[in-house]
C-alpha cells in the first residue's frame, strides 16, 4: 500500500553557523533525510528552505537532525488564555489540533488554567494562524502579552460568566416554582396560574435553552464535528431531548383539557445548575494558581532610573539593560543587576531563605525583588524581566503546573473515551426502562435517559489531577522548592535514596576560621594580628577566611613589608620586621622550626575535616590555625529526619576521605564516596539506579551537574550554580537543606491528595451512574450532584495550599 505524498515547505532560521562549511554540512544532513525532497541553507541569512514529505517526516524530527549537527533553530514561544472549555477532553482537542499545525513544535494546554503554552518557528506560523485554529475547533484563544496579564483576561470571562447565570437563575426561577406543584407534600404552597401554562413555560426556557445555553450546542457540535465527544455533547443531548419532548407536548395538548407531561423546568434547570458549577469551578481554579501571582505581586511597580543625569520613576517594564537605578532605604530592588555604587544590607530571604540581611557594597550582586534595609545604592540592570532571578522562579512554578504528571496521562485517556461509552449507557438505560422495567411508561425511561446523561459529565475526572499539581506546586514554591514539572512532583514521593554533596550542601561551601591554638607567651590579638597581615595579599581561599574572620573581631591589620605565596606549602612574609612562615609540617622543616610536639593537636583537628597551618615568628613556633568549610546548622536534623522516613542518605564529594569521613560522621551519615571526579558521580548514580534504588540527587556545584542529571530527581541547591540549577529536576531556593524533606513531603500529600480527587470522581460516576440506571434520581439533582462532583475535588485540591511543609 502506498501513502500519497503531502509536500510541505518550511523556512528554518538556524543558529550557530560559523561559516559556509557548516552551512554545507547542515544541508546535507538535512538531505540525507527520508522525505526530504530539497534543502537549501543559506550561511549569510543563516536560513533553511526545506521542501519535504509530511507523511514520512515532520518538524520535529528535522529539528532535531539540526540540533545532532551541532546547531540550533531560533524558536518562539506564545501563551493563550482560553475560553470555551468544558472538561480535560476539550484541551486534548485543542491540544491536538494545534500541534498539528506546521510549525508547531510544542503545544501544551492545561484545562485547569485555561492556558496554552506553544512553541513554534516564527518564520512558518504566526500567533493569527494559531488563534483562529483553536476557534476553529469551537473555543476562543486570547493572546497573552506583556501589557496584558492572564488575570485581567480571566476577570472579564468570570464577570461573563457570572451575567450568564444571573440571567439564567432569573428565568428559571419561576420554573422551579412551578415544579413545586407536582409534590403530593408541597400542596399549600401557592402556585400562581400563569406559572403552570406551557406556554409561558415556553416562553421562559427558550432564552435559557438556545441563548444561554447555547455554548454547550457550539461545543458539541465541535466535538463532534471532529469525531470526539465531551461533557458539551450530554449537556446538549440531556437537555434537548427534556425541552424538545416538552415543545411537543405543549403543541399536541394546546386547546385540549389533556394536560401536558413537561420537562422544561429540567432542561432550564440543569443549565443553570451547569453553570453555576462552571463558575464556582472557574473561581476556585483561579485560587491555585495564587502562587504565580504573588510571586509577581513581590516586584514593584516602577523603578529610580538615572537618565541623563536625572532621577525618573518609570514602569518596571521600561527598565532596560544597563539602566543605572537608584535605590534608597526601605524599597525593593526591582531588577536584578550589580552595585556601582554605596553599600547597605539586603534582605534576601525571597530568595535564599536566610533571615539575615546581607551586606551589600560596590561590586556585589543584587536581586529584584528583594529589600534594600538601610543604605542609598546605586546599580546597574544586568538582568531583566523574565531573566530576573524572580522571573525565573515564576517561570518554573507555571512550567511546572502547566506540565502533566504521569497519573494525568491516565485520567485524560478515561476521560476521553467516557462520553461515548455513557451516551451508549444512556441510551441502553432508557430503552430498558421503557420495554423491560416500565413497559410503555416513556416518561420514567426518559428521565432516566436524561438523569445518566447529565450525572456522568467527566468534569471531576478532568480536574483530578491538574488542581492538585497546580496546589501543591503552588504550595512548595510558596516554602522555596521549585518542581520543574508535574513528573517531578509525582516521581519525588517515590525516592528511597538520597545523595548528597559535601560543599555547598552540607557545609556552608566557604571556609571560616575555627581554631586558633597560641603558643606560650602569644596573646591572641597580637597572633592574630600577625597572622591576617601575612596572610591579607594571598587569594587563597583559606588566607581569606583568615582575613575576614581577624577583620569580624575589629582587630587592625597591618600590611605586609614581604609577601610570597609557596604554593602547596604556605605563605612567608615580613611584617613588623618580624619574619613570618605559615603552612605545613613540610615548610616548618624547611625553616627549622620543629613540629613534633604538635602532631597529635593537628591529627585531631584534622580527623575533624579541618585544614591545620602552623605559624612560626622569627623560626620559633607561635601558634596553629585551623580552617574549615563549616556545617549548615540544619544539616544533622535534616539527615537525620531523611532517615527517620526510612529514606538512605550517603555522602559523595571529589574533598580528601579524611575529610569526608569527619563531615559525614557529624551528620549522621554513615555511606561516604570520597575523592570522585564529576564523572565518576554519574556513574556512582548510575551504579545505585541499577541496584533498583529510586536516587535523589543534592548538590550546588557545576562538577554536580552531571550527577544531578543522571538522577531520578536531581535537586539543586538555589544558592548554587546556574549550572547546577539548569541540570536539575528541583531547585531549593534556600540552602537549608530541611528543604529535601519538603520536596518529599509535599509531592508524597500532592499524590496522595491526586489520588483521593480520583476516588471519589470515579465514585460519582460509578454511583451516580448507578442510582441514575436504577430511576431513582431525578434529572435536576442529578445535574447538582455533576456540579458538586466538580467543585468539591476543587476544593480538596486546594487544601494543599495549606500545607505546613515542615512538619
């Protein structure tokens, strides 16, 4: 069997070419495609004009030929608000259709949200042609730009929304009323004459039927115009065979005393019941994703530019690179950049968690959105918008609750073959009734078609799990963990293991001075003295930490007359007149000075994974220093609560076993890899993964990033490298590594809140369904039982937000 060849033109904008050899190479690659019938590369315009066959390739796959060649296609991205939706079925549709579109190369829309996120090439599609794809298939699609946020959108569909039901609530009121009449128990209330003619009862659904109701007639014609099906289509059936059977009886008894059988108090009813649940839904969902918006509510609004000499206040969004920014005390620092000018102290604990203010003087970095306390500063704009630290974080926790977790997946497959199977359920009820059970009696069979239709609606299957992955990443955001995707979420639960790296992670990752140990006749603000002046010209990591802690206790610090680094060994220096030698055993020797006396005094110091330097005055021995990478204060408690959840912790560092080993036996952990090279993490990663172990991996390093991508979930510490934040699942925000355990708890509540959302919406259906079947529910209620259904796994969702992460 052959397959009809569909040519497809493309033009591909690439980017890394350094010459006319890669442009070459480029187009051969791209030739040796199957499908590909004509590539052309351009290195000048740094384009590609491909003709090819859409039955054998697709976009996707010649990015990713392009992307094998070592080059990259410039693409773009495009958000939605959506509207029209009605159950997880919809947004598969519109899903569908649109990754369908030449293009597009990613689409993903999440009904919760009422949002599309696409990727595409600009130079093939443009936002136009996506937009009037999407009302194609029957909703709407509004283009999210800069100037205009989702929220804004959304306010105006809600305030539709709410007019809609008002209109529909006022006409189906007195239906209601009249449907009194027809309890045996309700006979002394009064039912005016004119509620009870069908008539007027025409009169009064007809608006509610085809104008208000009339999106549910749009939807289902939609879907089944594309040979789907959705909670549109049994709305729409329900409620026109209650109205349609009504309008005939109307006609046939008009003029004679035969009183009709009526249902026009069902169809109105179970539309406004529809309505009222979608809107309680919209509000509720609007609830999850509160997270994002207080995240941007933490920026300012406008920014203390200094142009042409002259202080202005503009929007934020005007902010631009490079832009000097004055910043006084008590406001916000709206964008990320780096001090020019000035010192003060920062309050960043937006973003690292740590309560105390941070000093801030020229040259030091700074981040939007967090507090200048006290001091006048000048900046400079290196980073804006969404490439702020903040807008980072914001763009993580949409990315996140926009993705779809692997237990989705399930639910939306359920939900898109449930329709069919309940309209043929339905229909089998009915016809049951009316020749088996009731024979003839074409009221009850009708009812109970009706009553199935409308309780089956897939409404509370669709928001199971998206409400809960929007809640609960909501919710850890909120406390510093950012999960990338809802995969992350579901899988993090699951860990048996957790690696963690040393510096960084359990130790601050700066060495501070922790021992100082005088010789007789040594005073310790003159040793220390001494010590810092010799040491002040070094750049060694460990001659700063000196410095800085000599510097904490006010101590003056002379410079040097000499300085010279040996490097391995130490530093000698004069100062004062007096020689000075500081360093190891070896470098004692070599100046005479003796160390014997001291080698049990040091070999303690260092089983503790301290680094020991011996300093000598004048070739006499004066006294030891010992500098370390101290522990986080919660490294221990957080270690030892991992292991309390029966969840294994090992140690892995490239530092020296010694080390290692001291480090380890502080915290508690009793497995240490030492002295591993980057790779050799990966594999150590690897080796556990193979053993059936679900790992974690904890780090902040770049040498971490291979680990932490090799991971099940890799967890990177926030106060780390981008490297290390790009490479991982997870990102800690704060370096308090209390945060692992969060991380596990909140995705162990989030899936178990899931599966609860679960239950109980395949509970309503299949009970529902059931007291539906068996006649013993009647139409209305079982149009407020679909909506309760809706709004109450909504609601259980939203307890996440409540969460107390630290427990």
């Amino acid at each position: 069997m052959t397959t009809t060849a569909v040519l497809k033109n493309t033009q591909l904008q690439i980017t890394g070419m350094s010459c006319a050899v890669c442009a070459t190479r480029i187009e051969k690659g791209l030739k040796q495609l199957d499908g590909v019938t004509q590539a052309s590369v351009n290195f000048t315009r740094e384009q590609a004009v491909l003709t090819y066959d859409g039955a054998q390739l697709d976009e996707a796959a010649i990015a990713a030929t392009i992307k094998e060649l070592g080059f990259d296609i410039v693409t773009a991205t495009a958000d939605f608000a959506l509207t029209g939706m009605s159950c997880a079925v919809c947004a598969a549709r519109i899903e569908h259709g649109l990754q369908q579109l030449d293009g597009v190369t990613q689409a993903t829309v999440n009904f919760t949200r009422e949002q599309a996120h696409i990727g595409y090439l600009p130079h093939t599609i443009d936002v136009a042609r996506m937009v009037s794809t999407v009302e194609k298939l029957g909703y709407h699609a509004h283009h999210l730009q800069a100037e205009e946020p989702a929220a804004d959108y959304r306010a105006r569909d809600l305030q539709a929304q709410t007019r809609q039901l008002l209109i529909a609530a006022v006409l189906t009121l007195p239906l209601l009323w009249s449907m009194v009449a027809h309890f045996s128990f309700t006979a002394f209330i009064y039912v005016p004459a004119l509620l009870m003619n069908p008539w007027f009862q025409l009169l009064l659904a007809t608006p509610v039927q085809f104008l208000i109701g009339g999106r549910f007639y749009v939807g289902a014609y939609k879907a089944l115009r594309h040979w789907s099906a959705n909670m549109d289509v049994l709305v729409a059936l329900g409620t026109s065979a209650a109205y349609v059977y009504s309008l005939y009886q109307t006609i046939a008894t008009s003029g004679s005393s035969q009183a009709p059988q009526l249902y026009f108090e069902t169809s109105a009813l179970l539309i406004t019941l529809v309505l009222l649940g979608k809107l309680i839904e919209a509000k509720t969902k609007g609830r999850s994703a509160d997270a994002i918006k207080k995240l941007i509510e933490l920026q300012p609004a406008t920014a203390l530019v200094i142009r042409d000499g002259h202080e202005r206040a503009v929007p934020l969004a005007d902010v631009q690179l490079n832009d000097l920014i004055a910043i006084k005390p008590g406001a916000k620092i709206p964008v990320d950049g780096e001090v020019i000018n000035g010192s003060s102290v920062v309050d960043e604990a937006l973003l690292t968690g740590e309560s105390i203010p941070i000093s801030k003087q020229s040259g030091d970095s700074v981040y939007g959105a967090t507090l200048n306390k006290t001091g006048f500063i000048t900046m400079r704009a290196t980073k804006i918008g969404s490439d702020t630290a903040l807008g980072q974080i914001i763009k993580i926790v949409e990315d996140a609750q926009s993705s779809k977790a692997p237990i989705q997946r399930l639910a939306d497959t359920i939900a898109g073959v449930f329709v069919p199977i309940v309209v043929g359920f339905a229909l089998i009820s009915g016809l049951s009734w009316f020749f088996l059970f009731a024979p003839g009696d074409f009221t009850t069979a009708f009812e109970v078609f009706i009553a199935v239709l409308v309780i089956a609606c897939p409404c509370a299957l669709g928001l199971a799990t998206p409400t809960s992955i929007m809640a609960g990443s909501g919710r850890a955001a909120e406390m510093g963990v950012l999960f990338k995707g809802g995969e992350y979420l579901e899988q993090t639960g699951q860990i048996d293991t957790v690696v963690v790296d040393k510096t960084g992670t359990l130790t601050h990752g700066q060495p501070v001075l922790t021992d100082v140990i005088l010789a007789p006749q040594q005073t310790r603000t003159a040793f220390l003295a001494v010590v810092a002046a010799a040491e002040k010209q070094s750049e060694h990591p460990l001659a700063q930490a000196i410095v800085d802690a000599v510097s904490a206790e006010w101590i003056a610090i002379d410079n040097a007359e000499a300085f010279e680094a040996v490097p391995g060994y130490g530093v000698n220096a004069t100062v004062a007149n007096d020689t000075i030698v500081i360093g190891t055993r070896a470098l004692m020797h070599q100046n005479g000075i003796a160390t014997a006396a001291l080698e049990a005094t040091m070999t303690r110091l260092e089983h503790e994974g301290k680094t020991t330097m011996i300093v000598g005055i004048n070739g006499r021995y004066a006294g030891l220093v010992a500098v370390a990478d101290t522990l986080k204060p919660t490294s221990a408690a957080a270690v030892g609560t991992l292991q309390k959840m029966g969840i294994a912790v090992m140690m892995m560092t490239g530092d020296n076993a010694r080390t290692a080993a001291a480090i380890g036996a502080k915290v508690g952990i009793d497995t240490v890899i030492a002295e591993v090279l980057p790779v050799d993490k990966a594999r150590a990663i690897e080796q556990l993964q193979h053993e059936g172990k679900i790992v974690a991996m904890v780090g902040d390093g770049i040498n971490d990033a291979p680990a932490l991508a090799s991971a099940q979930i890799g967890m990177a510490i926030g106060t780390g490298t981008d490297v290390a934040i790009a490479a991982a699942d997870i990102t800690l925000i704060g370096g308090d590594l209390n945060a692992i355990v969060d991380a596990i708890i909140i995705s162990r509540k989030t899936m178990r809140n899931i599966k609860q959302n679960l239950f109980w919406a395949f509970a309503y259906n299949i009970i529902g369904i059931t007291i539906a079947a068996s006649g013993l529910l009647a139409p209305w209620v079982a149009g407020a039982a679909m909506a309760f259904s809706s709004v109450s796994v909504v609601l259980n969702a939203l307890r996440l937000q409540r969460v107390k992460l630290n427990e």
